[in-house]
C-alpha cells in the first residue's frame, strides 16, 4: 500500500526544505523526494560555496595590502587547495544542519527522482509520486494530498558554448577547479559572472568579461553597475561591453579562444578557460508534468499567486516558476505556498520587497525600483546619495567605494527603492528592505538612530540627503 502525505515536496533546495519545515510546523505530515543532496545547488553548487571561495580570495587581497595598516606580512601565497577544503567543510557542516532539520521536523526524505503520475489506482487525481531510485531497487510509490515542486534551476549555456567542464565551465564546474587557471574569459556579466570576474582577479587570475548588454548588472541601477566595474577595473578587470560572442569562432587547443562582435568590430579574445555565466534555465523535464493539465511557459512552470498550478493541489515555488531567482525568494514562496495550502495565509509575498544582492568586492544590494525603474512608472523622484568615502567605518576598514542611494517618491516621501554599493551591502540592505515591509519614509529612517562608527550611519545620512539635510556630506 502506498504510503499518504499531506505534503510532498519535489526539490530539496532552500525553497523546498523551507516549505516543507513550515508545513511540519504547520501540523503536516511531510515527505521530501530529493534526487542529490538536501539543501540543492544553493548550498552545493552555488550559494555557499562561492562565498567560502570569495572571502578566501579577499582574505589573499587584504593579506597582500597588510603594509597599508601597518601589518608587515611575508610572501603571501594561495594554498587553493585548502580554500577548496574549507570551502567543502563549510558545506558539510550546512548540510548536516538541514539533515538535522528534517529529523527535528520528522519530515520524511526520500533519496531518489520523484516523477508526478496521472491518475491510477492510487488516486484519481494527478500527483502520486513514483520515486525512482539510482541503485535500481523498486519504485516507492507514495499519494499526497497536495505537491510542492521546487526542482529549481541549473546554468544555462549559449548553443555551440557546450559545457565541457575542462576548458568550458558553468559556475558548477568552476566551483570543483583543484587549480586556478592563468586567465579567465567570461561571458556574461550579471551578478554571477562578476562575484567570479572579483574573486579571480583577487586570486591573481587576468579576468576578461564580455557582456552583450551595455553595462554590467543590467538589473541593478546604473550608478551601482557603473561603481562595481569601475573598482573592478582598479583590480585589473577587463570589460568589454555591447559584445556579442559568436559561438561558431570557438577553437580550443591548449587554451579557450573565441571572437565576438563589439564596438570595435571583430574582436578575438584568449583565456586558459572560459566560464559561461548567462543565466539559469528551469528544472521541469522528466518530472510528469506531462500527465498533469500544468501549462509550462518558456520552460518555466505557471502559476497563480498563491503559487498553485492549473492541478490547484499541486503548487510550484522558485526556480522553476521564473521570477526572481534567489534562494531567499524561494524559501519565502514556499512559506506562502505552505500558509495557503493551510488556510493561514494573511498576505501575498511583495515582491517590490525582495533584497537582490551581488557577493563582489565591492558588494551591491538593492531593493524596490532603480531610479530609471521609478522614473518610466511615472513617479516624480527625489535622490538621496552619501558616499562611504565621509564614513569613519569605512575608511577604518580601508573600503571606502561606494555609496548609499534612496530613491524617493517627491509627492508623497515614501521610499521607493534603496540601493548600497560598498562594503557589507549585503548585510545592510536588510533595513530597507524592512522600510520597505513597514511602508516606511526617508525622514522616518533618518530619525532612525544608527549607532557611531558604524557602516550603517550612511544610510541614515542619505535618508537625510534625500531633502538635503545630511550632516557629513
């Protein structure tokens, strides 16, 4: 007999593993079906262990410029092998925490590929789940009440750009190098490309980015992209923008070398190897969705608010259903989709909310509209700007690039978008981001009282400058 659920989850990444902790919270009986590990390419393939990767190369940077605080160091040199190895252990140590989780939550976790079946004799709707397993044993059949897919996402490539994992890498590949490489081209220039463009170039590798768009970051505001690639560049980073690569000049030998079309003309470029960082693609194939009435849209799932499929018992979170592709975002659909499925859901997820950030050197956060994004809704704007370079904090860690931007509605005060560059953004975009929750204004935020000497006391002088009242500007 198959076994009942009321949950069962597809997908044991952040989306997935959150909703099903919620549901369990919730009083649910709860499986996950995941076909790798607990905690998806967030925590194995992406998320973590390019940060680990990330603050071991700013550690090499700052180890390098120790002279510059009075720390005279030796010949400092990259142990890449235990940066890889403190990168793993970090990942473990995650990994056995969500492990943990799901016995806490006495959530059930099925280690094998969950396929959707068509109605059966296990029930006359769509969605028992037929886990089929690496090893060859005998499908486990279990019968939800409902079905959360949380498949998520996995790189996408470029047709003749095949990902050969030796000389053409996806993040995936690029996060298993037992070695740096000399030099690295790379294509594409949104917020992966460039977290790989900073961490290489502070690993001593020659990075060279080609993006088709005009600007790096084309989603974040155009001030912030334009202060990223100009420190970048300080770094030795090359960018070459409005660059359409053509996949059919690709020749590889000993090394990676291919040409694009620029401003220039035809350009040929040369690295040892060649990461292809052009977005994500969704997770939906072979999964069943075939024997169900879900309507799938550009490759990625449709649903509702509430995050229901055309099957109103099965629900699609993160990846898979486009949107804003970020961990946090799927943890928090999963929460809503789960709150819906309970009768507990009070309000929508706003996703004019949602703190993007960007993990380089200098960092970059944002949330709500850019600039340019308020002006075309129409919203008549003020700018409120303070720059790290008249913080204390700031020029006692040595990082003083970047700024504070508030991006305010000229009627009404009320905030429209918040945008940091600099260090720790990342970290401090959280406030605006609960500003933004509260419905909160400048004025209230510069009556906020941020403690001296702090990074955060930026913020509050550009909610001050947004009316030209900053103190130290």
């Amino acid at each position: 007999m198959a076994k009942e659920y009321d949950l069962v989850v597809l997908g044991g990444g952040p989306g997935g593993y959150v909703a099903a902790i919620k549901a369990a919270q919730s009083g649910l009986q709860v499986a996950i079906v995941e076909k790798e590990k607990l905690g998806g390419t967030c925590l194995h393939k992406g998320c973590i262990p390019s940060k680990a990767l990330l603050r071991s190369a700013e550690v090499y940077d700052l180890a390098k410029h120790g002279a510059d605080f009075g720390v005279i160091a030796g010949d400092v040199k990259v142990d890449f092998a235990r940066v890889q190895e403190r990168k793993s252990g970090i990942v473990e140590q995650l990994h056995s925490g969500v492990q943990h989780l799901m016995k806490k939550g006495k959530i059930d976790v099925f280690e094998g590929f969950g396929r959707i079946l068509g109605p059966s004799i296990f029930s006359p709707m769509p969605g028992t789940i037929s886990i089929e397993y690496a090893d060859g044993r005998e499908n486990t059949m279990i019968v939800p009440k409902h079905v959360l897919i949380a498949t998520g996402s996995r790189p996408r490539t470029l047709p003749g750009l095949a990902i050969d994992g030796e000389f053409i890498l996806s993040s995936e590949e690029a996060l298993e190098m037992d070695r740096l490489p000399e030099s690295m081209l790379i294509v594409g220039g949104g917020a992966i490309g460039i977290e790989w463009a900073s961490m290489l170039v502070d690993f001593d590798v020659e990075v060279t980015v080609l993006e088709y768009a005009d600007r790096i970051l084309p989603g974040m505001d155009k001030d912030v992209s334009r202060t990223v690639q100009t420190e970048l560049e300080k770094r030795g980073v090359k960018f070459v923008l409005s660059a359409k690569v053509l996949p059919e000049t690709l020749s590889i030998n000993e090394s990676v070398e291919v040409k694009a079309e620029t401003k220039k003309g035809l350009e040929q470029f040369t690295a040892s190897k060649m990461l292809v960082s052009v977005g994500r693609e969704a997770n939906t194939e072979g999964i069943g969705l075939e024997n169900t009435s879900i309507v799938v849209e550009n490759g990625y799932i449709r649903t509702n608010e509430f995050y229901q499929t055309k099957e109103k018992h099965i629900y699609a979170i993160g990846d898979c259903i486009g949107g804003i592709q970020l961990a946090h975002v799927a943890s928090h659909e999963g929460i809503k989709a789960v709150e819906h499925m309970a009768g507990t859901l009070e309000r929508l997820l706003d996703y004019n909310t949602v703190p993007v950030c960007v993990y380089s050197r200098p960092e970059a956060a944002s949330v709500g509209f850019t600039e340019q994004e308020a002006v075309d809704k129409g919203y008549a704007i003020k700018i409120g700007k303070f720059p790290f370079q008249a913080n204390g904090k700031a020029l006692v860690q040595g990082e003083t690039a970047g700024f504070v931007k508030f991006v305010t509605d000229e009627a009404t005060d009320d905030l429209l978008g918040v945008h940091i560059v600099g260090t720790h953004a990342t970290d401090m975009i959280t406030e605006a981001g609960l500003a933004k929750v509260l419905d909160a204004t400048s004025w209230e935020i510069s009556e906020t009282i941020h403690p001296h000497p702090t990074l955060s006391e930026a913020i509050g002088e550009a909610a001050l400058a947004v009316d030209g009242k900053q103190i130290h500007g």
